[in-house]
C-alpha cells in the first residue's frame, strides 16, 4: 500500500517481496515515510511511482521488466531517480509493469514492458515481453501531450484522459472498449474511448470512468473470473442507483464507486472481505454493488 499525505510525505506499508513500500523487511505493519516533498504517486504490479515538487520522478519496487527505468534490472527498496534528459515531469502514471511520465516541454515518456504496445512503442504480441529499461519519448502521444490529465495503463494497454474530457487508448484492444475482444489485436496508435469524461481510473484489465454529469462507463477484458461483470467490449454505461456518482478507483480486479450521498460501493473479485465485509470468500459482486461500511 501506498499513501501520500496532505504535507506531501509518502508512506509504504503491505507486502513488500519486492521493496515495493519503500521500506525495509518482507512485510510492514506499521507504515514507513519514504519520500517527501511528493505531489503525486502512483503504483503498478509490486512497483512504485512518485512526483516530487520539484519536477523529479523516483521509483522503487520490482525490475525484472525496466519499470524502475534505471537501466537494469535489480529490485529497489530505495527510491531511484528517473532520468529525463532534463526535462520536467509534471504528471506521472503506471501501467502493469510499465510507468509513464508526461513534461513540461511536451513529451510523454514510457519504460518497462512494452508488450502489445502498451507503452506507445510498436510492441510484440500480448503475453511476449519486450523490454524497455530508460525512459523513451513515445512520438504517438506528442501530438496529446499538452492536453493530458491523467495517464496510466495495464496489462499491454494504455489510457490517457485529455482536459477537453475524451479518453484515448493504445496498445491491445481487447481491453480498450472497441469492440474487440481477441487479445491477439493491438496498435501503438492511440484511438478515442470517451468523450465528456471527468474521473479516469484504469487498472490491469480495464478501466473505469466518470462523466460530468455522475455517470459511470466500464470497459475492458471480459474473460476471466471477475471480468465479464465489471467490463465490456465496448463503454458500456452503469446504473448501479438513482444517485450521481462522485468518486470511482479500484484494485487489480474489483472497483469502487461513491454516490453523492456519501456512501461508498464495491463490485467485482471479493477474495478476502474485498467488498463484502461479511464473509471472507463470498462470490463476486455483480452491479450494482456492496456497499462498503467504513468504521
């Protein structure tokens, strides 16, 4: 787990097989600081991401796949500083085992797996590696980088959400909500999702939006255990009740939602009290959702 706080310190906690949390021993229970000075962080699979006030991005966590884009391939508890060529970064995101960080001067850069292209680089097939171990500008997204307000990714795909409200996608499109639902399908080449779009969360497989007007829009793999419930091959939008969202995230395969009044609602994977509180290991969660209780 990872968490940043309202004086910009960052805190690691959870599994750590990787020194994932930024701090020392297999698993933390009691949170450790890790940076500060930090406006934004973000996190993929056993790796971490940060933005300092002062325009630098550090990683730490798993590098078996470059996503701490120093180079190599050796894990790091320690917070490693990613070299930009100078440049600014002033947005940072994570894909599954891929990272990318948006400048000043306009550019995207991207690092780690570029797998079904998922970095913006012309990759191999999903489920073929192709490494990427420092940071490299991704000449398909220079044309949208002025305009992005949010970036990240998954499993071979990537996602951005402009400030005019559309929502692109490249990489595989089975999880783009195209229409397509064979793996074996991808493009570096950046495609529009959404428009009137406010809120983006995006995720392994899939990914959430919200809209202006509070409501929510799915899309994404739809094999699997949880997947068909959540996602769709298409923007598929959602009902879950009469109230305007507010808020969405999520987790590997679960995501969550907040209506206006105040209340908070899982659906997906429920291994482990996830969503439903009351039993440890209870079936997934269909829409609209469990609400979730917070004590």
């Amino acid at each position: 787990m990872l968490a940043l706080d309202a004086e910009g310190n960052v805190y690691g906690w959870g599994q750590n097989g990787y020194g994932e949390t930024g701090c020392t021993g297999g698993y933390v229970t009691i949170p450790c600081v890790v940076l500060s000075d930090v406006v934004q962080i973000a996190t993929g699979e056993y790796f971490s991401i940060a933005l300092t006030n002062d325009d630098q991005v550090y990683t730490w966590g798993h590098n078996a796949y470059g996503q701490l884009g120093n180079g190599n391939s050796r894990n790091s508890s320690t917070p490693v500083l990613v070299n930009l060529d100078g440049e600014k970064a002033r947005l940072i995101g994570s894909a599954y085992e891929g990272a990318f960080a948006v400048t000043e001067e306009g550019y995207v850069w991207a690092w780690g797996d570029n797998e079904a292209s998922g970095l913006g680089f012309q990759g191999t097939h999903y489920g073929v590696q192709k490494i990427v171990r420092t940071p490299t500008r991704v000449p398909n997204l220079e044309a949208y980088a002025n305009d992005i307000a949010y970036i990240g990714g998954g499993n071979g795909w990537g996602e951005a959400l402009l400030n005019d409200g559309s929502v692109i996608g490249w990489g595989m499109s089975a999880a783009l909500g195209i229409g397509v639902s064979k793996t074996s399908i991808s493009s570096p080449e950046p495609v529009q999702i959404l428009e009137n779009v406010s809120q983006l969360h995006v995720r392994y497989v899939g990914s959430v939006a919200l809209t202006n007007d509070g409501r929510i829009y799915t899309w994404g793999q739809t094999t699997g255990n949880a997947f068909p419930m959540i996602y769709g091959n298409s923007a598929t939008e959602r009902t879950p009740h009469d109230k305007p969202v507010v808020a969405i995230g999520g987790g590997k395969e679960h995501i969550f939602y907040q209506t206006d009044d105040g209340k908070p609602y899982g659906v997906g994977y429920n291994d482990l009290y996830k969503l439903d509180q009351s039993r440890c290991c209870s079936p997934n969660v269909n829409w609209p959702g469990a609400e979730i209780t917070i004590q």
